[in-house]
C-alpha cells in the first residue's frame, strides 16, 4: 500500500470509530431525554428499557442484521452470512461495522420513547429484536445497501438517514402504539386532553444536548471517509449545517410556542431542536446555511403541531418521538427532493413512500403477534402504580418524596 | 362549632373526591402525603439480591374544617367516592375544632372557613 | 389543659412568623408541607399545547401545641404577623389536646411542651 | 371513643417503634415527615463562605388512631421505644376522636381502626 | 496541492471540527451547571435559557457577527459581508466557522448565569442578540481579527479567550447586575448575606466535568491547526496544562475552604476547577506544567475570595460566573504578561481594559436601553413563586416535593 | 523528520490525546454512577471526592508517580526524575503523559466507590495520594514500564489494564473496606442483609453511559498509536471489541436476574454493562467479536454472583466496585491466558496475584496507618445524619423533601 493511500485508510477508518462513539453516545442521549419526559414511576423502566435495547440491537445486529444488510444476496434481502474479514475497501471493516450498529441501535431508541409508560418489558425486547436484526437491516439493503430494491428506489436520496433510520423508528413506534393504545388518564371523554409534565427536564435536556452532540458524528461520519481535501470539506458542512438546523429548529419552536401559548415550552424547544436535526438529517451536505436554517425552522414548527395533531387523534406519544422522527425524517427527506439539484421530489417521496409501508406493516405485524400471544401491555393495576414498582421492584428516585396525584 | 374532618385515602382518588365536595358545595381542603399501613400490609422488593420490605404505601390525607351542620354531608360523600371496596380505602376520623380563624379577615367560627 | 394551634400559611411567611413567636416566647414547633384551596383557587397551566388545572397550591402547615393561657397570645401573634390581607392568607384552627409528653424526660402537660 | 396519638420522633426511631407496636398488637398507622424545633435548636451552615441557620430538623410524625383501652399502651410503648435520653426525642401529644370510619365496609368506631 | 498540504489541510480542518463538537458541548455543561446552581423554581427558565441563547448566538454570528469579526472593514470593526466561500487559507472556512461560533456563544452563556433567577426571558434574549451580533465580533475583530485597534493593542496576547471570550462575558454580566439587583432575599439589612444554595449538586458537578471536557476542544483547538509536529506537540502541551491547571484550581479552592470555613465546599471546589480552566485559557500553550499548576492554583484561590467580595459588594451572582470568567479572565491574561517571555505586562493590561471598557459600557447601554423600555427584571411576585411557573408554565420537577421556606 | 514519519508521530499522539479526554471524561462517569447509587445525604460527599481524587491524582502523578512508573530506576520501581522533555519515541511525550494520567485516576475513582458513605474525606485523600503517587506506578512499572519485576512478570499480559488498572483499584479498595467496616444497618444479625437502594437511578445509568464512551478511549488508546493500516485496524477491532462485550455483559445480567430473581435488576444491568468492559480490558485487541461476546457475557454473569457473594461475607461495597472492577478485572486477564494464542494462563495468574498481593498489603498497610493515627471513619451519628450536612455542610439536594426513614 501506497503511503499516501495508507494514510487516507487510516483517517477514513479513523473517522468511522470517532463518528461511531458519538453516535454510541447518542444511546445515553436518548435514555435521558426519554428519561426526562416520563413521570417519576416509570423511570426505572425506560433507563432499563434504552441500555437493554442498545445491547441487544448490538447483538442482533451483529449476528443477523448487518450481513441481511451489506451482504450480497438478492434485491430484497442481503446474504445473512455473518460478518467476516476485515478491511472493506478503503476503510477498516470493523470500524464500518461499528459505525453502523449504532445507527440501528437510534432508530431502536426510537421506539421505546414511543411506546413508553404503558409498554411490557420483554415483548418490548422481542420487538426490538425483530426490528434490529431483521426490519430494519431489509429495508436498509435496499436503500444503504444499494439493491435499490431492483430499481423501485432508483434516484432516492437520503445521505444520513432521515427516512432509513428516523422515520423507520417512527413507523415502527406508530405501529406500536396503535395496537397499544393511550396512557390511562391522557385523553377524557369529549376530546378533553390531560397533559402528563415530564418529571425531569434537566435531564431531558441534558439528553437533547447530548443527542446533539451525537449528531454530529450521525451527520458527518455518513461522509464515510475524511481522507481527503474534499471529504473534509463536505464534512465541515455536514456539520455546521447540522447545528445550525437544530438551532433553527429550537428558536422556530420558541417563538412558535409564544406565539400559539404565550409562553415558550420549553419541552417543545427541545423537540425543536432534535426535529431540525431529524429534517437535515437527509442531506445535510448538499445545502447552503441558509437553506439549512430554513430547513431547520420548519422542523421547528412542524413539531409543534405535530404534536397537537397527534393528541388530537389519541395517539398518545409520551416524549414526541413521532412528531420528532416521524414526521421530520419525512420532512427532511422531501426537503432534498425540493432544493438538492439532482434529486427528484418524486424519487424521494417513493422512497418515503415504499420503506414507510414496510417497516409500518411489518412492524404493525410483529406487534399484532407480541399482542395476541403474550400482550404488550402492563395491567391497568400496575400502569397505576408505575412500571418501576410493579415490574421492576426498583423506584428510580427511592429517597424523593413524590407528590401523589396532587 | 365545627368539625375536622380528616380522610386518609388512596392518592388516586383525591380528584374525584375533589370534585365530588365540589358539587355538595363545600370548599377548602388542605391536603398532604403521607404513608400508613393498616390491614393493607406493604410487600416485598428485592434490590441487587437481597430481599427488603416495603412497609408503608403512599396514601394522601385530606383535612377539611366544616361547620357541624355540614359534617355529616361531607363524611357521607369522602365514603361514597372514595370506596374502591379494595383492601386500603382507608379511614375517616372527625375532631372537634375549638376554634377557626380566617387570617386575612380576623373571621372567626363558621364565616372562617 | 394545652391547646394544638394549627395554621394554614403562605410558605414564605413562615420565618417571620418564627420570629414573631420567639419574641413572645414561645418555642417548639413543627412544620409540614401541604397543599390546598379555599377561597384562592389554584390557575391554568399549559403543557405542549394542552391546558391543565392546577388545583392545589402549596401552602406551610405550623402545628404548635401550647398551654391554655398561652393560646391567645400565640393565635394573635400568628394571626398579624401572617396576615397579608390578600386572598389565601390562610387559616388558623385551634383543637383540644388531651395529653402531651415529653418522650425524653417522660414530663406531662405543660411541662412537656 | 378512640383516642389519635401524635408522636413526634427522630426518624431512625421509627423502624423500632413500628415492630414494638407489632408486639403489643396494634396495627395501623399513618405516618408524614415534618421538621421542627423544641429545646433542640438547628444548627449553622456556611454556603459559599456566607453561615446561615437550619433552624428546622428533621422529624417524623406517627398519627395512630386506637381505642380507649388500647391508648395508654401504645403511648407507653412509643415513649419507652422512642427514647434515647438526648435532646431532640420527641413528643408525644394525644386528642380525642370524635368520630371513626372505615372508607370499605363503613363500619364505625372502634371497628373502624 | 500536493498530499502532504493536503493532508495538512485535512488534519487542521478536522481538528477545528472536533475542537467545535468540544466546545458546543460546552454549551450543555453551562445549562447542567446553571441549573445545578439555581433553586428549582427557576430551572425550566435557566435550562430555556441556555439552550436558546447557543441556538440564537449560533444564527446571529453566521448572519452578523461572523464578518463583523474576521471580515476585512476597517480597524474597528469587520466588513458585514455575509461568510461566505468554503475553504480559508490552509482550512475549511466552515470548519473555522463552526469553531468560532461556538465560542460566541460560551461568552453569552456566562450572561445567563449571572442574571439568572430574575431576568425576564424575552429582554435576555434580546441582550444576547446585541452581544453576539455585535459586542462581541467587535472587540473580537481588535484582537483576533487582527487589527489591533489601530495598534492600541499591539502586543496583547490572548490565546484561548480568557479576555475575549471569558471576560467579555463577565463584563457583559456585570453590566446587568448591576441594573438588574440582586435577588429578593439574598442580602439582608446590616450586611448580612443569606446564602441561597443551589438545588442540585450533581447536575453542577457533571456540568463542570462537561465544562471541563470541552475545554479541551476549547483550548487545544485555539491552536488552529493539527497537521505538523509543531502542532501536535502544542497541542499536547495546551491540552495538559488545561487539565493540571483545573486540578490546580479545585485542589487549591478544596484546601482554602478547609482552611476558611472549616470544611471543603463543594460549589467551591467547582468553581475553582473552572477558575483554573478560565486562568490558563490566555496562554495554555507556553508554560511548564510546574507554571500551569500555579496559575491554576491562582484562579482557585481568587475566585473564593471573588465570591465573597462581590457578595460584600450586594453584587448578585448565583452561579458564581464573575468571579470564575470575569476575575480570572483578567488573572489569566496578566499572567501571561508575567510569566511569557515576549508578552509585555503592559500590553496585557491595555488589552483587559481596553476590551473590559468597550464591553462594559455597550452592554450597559444595551441593558439601559431594555429596562427602561420594556423592563429586565420579573415582578416581585413572579421572583417569589419562581419564573418557571409564572413565565413558563412548567415546573422543572412537577412531581418532587419542594421545601417551602424551611 | 520525513512527511510520513511526521505524519505518523502527528497522528499516534493526536490519538492519545483524544484517548485521554475520552478517559478523562470516565471521571465524570464515576462521579455520576457513585451519586446515583449512594443514598442522598452522601451525595454531595461522594461528588466532591470524585472530583477533588481526580485533581489530586493527576498532580501527584505529574510530581512523582509518572516517573516511578517510567523512568528508568530498578526493576522495582522508576527513577523519580520529573518528567521532563517533550517528545518521546514517536509520540508527543506529553500526550502520553495526559492519557497515562487519565489511568491512574480511573484506579483512584473505583475506590472511592468502595468506601463511600462512611469514610472521612481527609484520610480518604491521603490514601488517594499515595495510591497514585506510589502503590500504582510501582506496580506499574512492572508492567508497562516494561521490567517485568526481575523477570518474574514475563509473558504477562494486560493490553489496557484489567489488573494492571481495574483490579489495582479493587484490591486497594478492599483493603479499605476491610479495615472500614459496612455501613450502618447493611447487616443485620442472623445474616439478614438490608439493601440500601441508590438514590438516582438516571445519573447511575448517565454514569454508566459515560464510562461506556469513556472506555472506547481507555482501550482503543491503549494500541498508542493510530498513523498506520495496522493500528487503524487494531483500534477498529477493540473499540468494537469493547462495545459488544459491554453489550454482552448488560444482556447476560439482565438475563440471570430474571431468571434468579424474577426481575430485571437496573442497577445489575448496569454493573454488567461495567463488568463486560472490564473484563474485555486485558485482551481487546485478539478476540473475534464472538470471544468478545463471550468474555463480557462472563463478566456479566459474574458481577451478580459476586454481588451476592461480598453481600454474604458482609463486605460492604455500596455501588459494585469490587465486582464490577476487582473480580471482572481478574476473570478479564485468565480470559487473556485463556484465549490468547501467545499468551500463558500461569503468567497471567501469577501477574494476577504478584500485583494483587502488592497492591493489597501496601494498600492495607496504608489503610491501617490512617485507622490508628486520624481514624477513617465518620462517627456514628454523622453516618447517620448523613456525611453531607455533618462533614461538608452541604446538602445534594437542599429543596427537595426527602423521605426519613420510610
Ligand atoms: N389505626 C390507624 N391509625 C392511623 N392510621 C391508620 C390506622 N389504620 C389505618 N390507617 C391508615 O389508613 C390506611 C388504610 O388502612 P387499611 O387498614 O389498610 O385499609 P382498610 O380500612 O381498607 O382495611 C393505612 O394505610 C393508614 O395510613
Ligand atoms: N375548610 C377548609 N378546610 C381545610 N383547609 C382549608 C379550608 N379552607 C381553607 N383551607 C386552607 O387554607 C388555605 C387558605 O385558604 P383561602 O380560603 O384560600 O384563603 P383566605 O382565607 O385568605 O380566603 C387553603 O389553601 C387551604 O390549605
Ligand atoms: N410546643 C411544640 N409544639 C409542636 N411541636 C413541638 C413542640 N415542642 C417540640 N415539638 C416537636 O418535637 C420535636 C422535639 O422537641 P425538642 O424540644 O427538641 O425535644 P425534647 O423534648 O427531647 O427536648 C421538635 O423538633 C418539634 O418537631
């Protein structure tokens, strides 16, 4: 190997594993903000829920998923023999295959915010299962793993993954939380909406920054390659648009939220500024920090009423993952198929269009088996009394008196 | 004279019993946590391996002075709306108030609450 | 015979009304935290775009138990000092106390307080 | 009749106090942290070089709720159990319970409790 | 370019990324500190505030403040062109971009502190817009843009900021203070001082080790450049002497509490780590480490004797942010006069006065201009039941018991 | 120096130094993890030994121990010149310094866990000071620094420090906590043991979280250098390594304690996820991702029984530590005997018990020369009240209502 050539494998390999700690780092991201967004009894749960999950989606991926994914096999599904050797072209393998598991283990998290308060903790296991090793690497192989699904995605544009991994998670976090139904006392008869407050929101910030902080590895290490004055360069750009939309995202929310409310919500802030992170998720190299922000607003807004949308339909989504992931990996996705020059709105809507469809129908499927065999949800008796007594035996906060229905 | 009224129920019932109070019309409460036990015995956790009990159950108190004449009323409605019928409903004990005072008016008695 | 006064407080007027009773020579008390409504009723508070009643609000519970000839002093003194003369000021309610005990010298009455 | 007794007690007391009662047969108890202070004063604190005093302490409130007979008993037990012969232990105050019920059955005085 | 300028481009750009990513961390270490150091009644605000003044100060530096600072104009102040192209001599221009916004906004973050728990949102807001937009590009195109003031501050020497970052945010506070008062209940008549202590020691605690952490990226990243032995082993030194002098500055703030108070205070041991971050920040890049440890110990010492001496002056900081930015800022710049061969003392102090002019007076201008129009300061009662429920409407833990005035 | 060859010493000490801010930051990991698994009233305590250990060792490490650890001297211990000159063999000699720093205060911070909430702050810090002035370096320079002790530790092998750092952390904590004794009301007669739930479950999981990121840099830093395909490699294979094994070791937990306890433990996860990485420690760089699964497996399955075992012999060890660090820092070096093809499982034993009964004895000696002259425990009514109000007059949480004894 060429000295030149070595050095562009060793920082291309190089910014993999750097990118893939930041984005492991987004796991604890997730587990605070989620932790952040939940009443008191059900922390325990969904800290044990978002470590557990990135174990396993580890795992799975490991073992299953990341060869479905990469590995050769037909347009539909990659060869599932397990990954070996280790260099790729141009880069460590292994340093590849480390920055793609915690893309997996994101789009896992996702769906545990989702389903939260009122989920049971081994179904929810067994989902994530599914969805790690098997959903999510199928879909993945046509789009990252450049089947495009025997040309149906041809021209689909997604450079971090708004739609393959944001919106994947939402999907399969709506499915769930069709079959599941809201958290007892969220909705009254007559449309009457009881909002249940977050009980920490310095950690459900704490976890926003850190989810921030994450993305910049997400964005920027989907460049795959840093060895170069070229690659550096899109780089730069991945990330300061990236936190440039994220800060569009948090100011539109703020002033959207004085406007709409009188007074800026600060939880929305912080949806906002992870919904601008989602909608340039998709192309996040292609645009100008103009449009970046603008793409980032939007985000900030959708957010919003998003979320107000979904209350209104009883889909109870307790920390807004849909809103965030959802509907901004669809945002963001179609915002590349509007202003990046070669690529077609109607390629990417497609795109949203056909991985929207599977992952929801797959997901809706697994869910539908977990539900009718075992059950998904905790009984009425212990959703009262928090998941953290009842399932876990462990309350998150023992010392802390609690106000009791107060 | 009046009577103190004072409920200790469980905490999930308190805005119903709210609202119930509401309807007869009586207002003003004061409310606090507490924990007890009584025939409703607490149960058994386990942390790292070894076992613990949990003695006490959060419960909620609810104080409220009422006039003699609308004790009875007030009792009757804590009972009905409270009552799950469930091992731990809970108690209700009375008291004699010697004294009521409202502070922002020097209000004494009847008018005081 | 020793009197319980208990009163219902705004929190932040709790040091002054320490104070207050240092001067007339009263010590010993005990405080808790509670909520409540009576005439103040609580306001509307917004989350994510829902609106929510927020019922109770936080209110300083003083509970002081006195000999008889005491009791005046110490309601009057509470009474001025925690007064504000705006809505929600508090209550003060008075209760007979038929034994009092000092745990560590097994002293009784007002001996014990 | 039954009688409430009001035990104010160092807090590590109370796992001792809860297994005497146990022995001596009564169950039920209610249970709130307050703060307080008595011939036992707070102390000073310093917070970034500037003292001020914690006057309030730490205590727990036990509310037990038995009849006559059983009244001298337990407030035998809590005093003899609650004891440490150093400032601070407590008081015990008792009141008359004017009426007692059981939110589930309905049942009323000394079945009640 | 030849691939050994190449990579040299490439490693220098990559290093401002990395240093950015450090120091936008930052971001949320000052949000964990803040709201570890307010009561809880104010934390939704202090977390609202801080995570909407970096996304502010990030839009207005890219729209203003960027070129106000580094663009040509004339001595005093930039040109105003919006940044534009994407690669600077021997980096990407976004690269430096990214880097440089995130310290405009650590100098608006040490605002948020020192007028935390009585500001009113919205003219917050509206100081950090001027701040960023203007105040500080200005002074910061004197030093770091290069045109030394029409050679007023020939020979001022200010590696990483302690001055034109760390000071410039402590007078900028100060200035607010000082039209803004104290809190209601702080200071008592006869000079009695009632300590108000902060709710959640933890959270501060983690937010100076992310403080710390960032400092990292803060400081080693001021070297500006990675792709040459030189560099490298600048950037080795710069990187040890910031971590010995934070130990420097809490072990020596840990042994002067025992010494003062008869116990080691923990907010102390804090803001003495900080202190000795802020110290070593004007000239991280010379010394010995035996030199890093004194001047770290230093700014320890100074900033518990600070704190006292402001509370003595009814000057109100709950955070303790002036006497960490704004005292140590100065101490860090002096001593680089001191102790650096080719700095002269004088130099510096023109420098810090100069600067600590400039930005005292336009904030206070800025901050004049706000109370008298539409008001800085929330009512009396709003202070007493806290801004998070009178302007927010959101309580920071809704379901934890609070003591109420015991 | 050629391009390449500068290049290479550019890029192996720029990967120490991002290593050391990684392992800098498991400082804040302990911090968090030992908070939220002390009860309330020890926590401010607990946070101010964390950070204050930390200074503490790095400057006495810097004073003495580096240099005992790698200066030339005898084969028992190093010259004790001070570190001095910049450049080492091919890296930035500060760079290795800061990242060799970062280790011992990894060994410091096991132990505070160890003896948390009984010990006195003051003896704790001398016990800090010689620990990393001393007792570590020797040990270390055993190993590392490369005498093998007289021959006696050839063909022992440790790549990042299961023994050399986890287990040196274990032993001088068990050492302690022998002489300290168990907390107030752990024991109760007849072998009743009464479990003492952490306070904030959120931050132990943060911690956890923290320490997971941290260790990427513990043990991918630890190939010490990164400028060929070789070491990119390397790196690739043990930041993956130790991913999974982590992984491993929180699944395997949370398995065994629902299948021994019915529940899935939180704070066993936890300490799984802790243990994997220990144990994969010693050997990251050998094993296929299967053997990695394997190894932390282990470790996870160990940590519970271990748990359980310390419980019985009435070793009180608040947050795991001897589990976690001590027994997984030993199953992690057999593991290396075990698997590795060059490596013998007697040598790796006999390093085990060589470095274990020095540790051990100096530790204990230490222990008990504090325990006879100043004492290291707190009285019995500052256990009880909590060390916070008594030794630091400070509480963790002031405003929040905690519950006495309920
Ligand atoms: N004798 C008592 N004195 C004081 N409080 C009591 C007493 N008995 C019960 N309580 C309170 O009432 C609550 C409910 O009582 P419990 O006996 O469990 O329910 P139930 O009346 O439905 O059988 C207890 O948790 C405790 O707080
Ligand atoms: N009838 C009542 N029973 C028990 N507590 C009461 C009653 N009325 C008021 N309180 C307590 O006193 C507090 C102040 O009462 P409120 O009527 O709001 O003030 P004001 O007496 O100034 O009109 C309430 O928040 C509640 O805690
Ligand atoms: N007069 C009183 N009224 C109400 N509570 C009291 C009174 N005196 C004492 N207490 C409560 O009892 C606790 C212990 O009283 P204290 O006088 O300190 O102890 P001791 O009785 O051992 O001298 C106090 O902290 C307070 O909560």
């Amino acid at each position: 190997m060429e000295f030149s050539e070595e050095m562009k494998y060793v920082l291309d390999s190089f910014w993999l594993l750097i990118s893939g700690c930041l984005v492991m780092w987004m796991a604890a991201g997730f587990a605070m903000l989620e932790a952040g967004l939940v009443r008191t009894k059900n922390t325990t749960a969904i800290l044990t829920k978002n470590i557990t999950l990135y174990s396993l989606a580890c795992i799975s991926y490991y073992y299953v998923g990341y060869n479905l994914m990469y590995g050769s096999g037909n347009s539909f599904v990659g060869s599932g023999v397990m990954m070996s050797g280790t260099s790729a072209d141009g880069h460590s393998l292994i340093s590849d295959f480390f920055f793609q598991v915690v893309f997996v283990a994101t789009a896992a998290s996702i769906v545990s915010g989702t389903v939260a308060e009122r989920i049971k903790f081994w179904p929810f296991m067994g989902f994530i299962l599914v969805l790690t090793a098997v959903i999510y690497p199928i879909q993945g192989h046509w789009s990252w793993g450049g089947t495009s699904l025997g040309g149906m995605l041809d021209g689909f544009s997604d450079f971090a993954g708004s739609t393959i991994v944001h919106s994947v998670g939402g999907w399969a976090g709506l499915a769930g939380v069709l079959l599941l139904g809201a958290r007892k006392g969220k909705f009254g008869s007559d449309g009457v909406i009881y909002p249940i407050p977050g009980s920490n929101l310095p950690l459900a910030t704490l976890g926003t920054f850190v989810l921030w902080l994450g993305w910049f590895g997400f964005n920027g290490g989907s460049q795959l390659a840093l060895g170069s004055k070229a690659d550096v360069d899109a780089i730069s750009a991945v990330i300061a648009n990236t936190n440039i939309a994220a800060c569009a995202g948090a100011l539109a929310a703020m002033i959207l939220t004085q406007l709409l409310y009188k007074r800026v919500d600060l939880t929305m802030v912080l949806n906002g500024a992870l919904s601008g992170l989602v909608a340039i998720t998709a192309g996040p190299d292609y645009p100008s920090m103009n449009l970046a922000i603008f793409i980032g607003a939007i985000g900030g807004i959708l957010v919003v009423f998003a979320i107000q949308f979904f209350d209104k339909f009883k889909i109870d989504d307790p920390v807004g993952a849909l809103s965030v992931h959802l509907v901004n990996g669809i945002w963001g996705t179609l915002a590349v198929g509007i202003f990046k020059p070669d690529v077609a709105l109607f390629a990417q809507i497609k795109g949203i269009v056909v991985i929207g469809i599977f992952t929801f129908f797959s997901s809706l499927l697994v869910w539908a088996v977990l539900k009718f065999s075992v059950g998904i949800r905790v009984s009425e008796e212990e959703e009262y009394n928090g998941i953290d007594v009842d399932e876990f035996g462990l309350q998150a906060y023992p010392e802390f008196v609690e106000r009791q229905g107060v | 004279m009046q009577k103190k009224i004072e409920a200790i129920i469980k905490p999930f019932k308190l805005e119903e019993i709210k609202q119930a109070l509401a309807e007869i019309g009586s207002f003003g409460m004061t409310i606090s946590d507490v924990k007890g036990f009584g025939q409703q015995k607490g149960h058994t956790a386990l942390y790292r391996g070894a076992e613990y009990e949990v003695d006490f159950l959060p419960k909620t108190k609810i104080e409220i002075i009422v006039s003699e004449e609308m004790a009875d009323l007030v009792i009757e409605t804590i009972e009905k709306t409270a009552k799950t019928g469930k091992i731990g409903d809970g108690k209700i004990f009375v008291y004699d108030v010697s004294q009521a005072i409202r502070i922002r008016t020097g209000q004494t008695g009847n008018e005081a609450i």
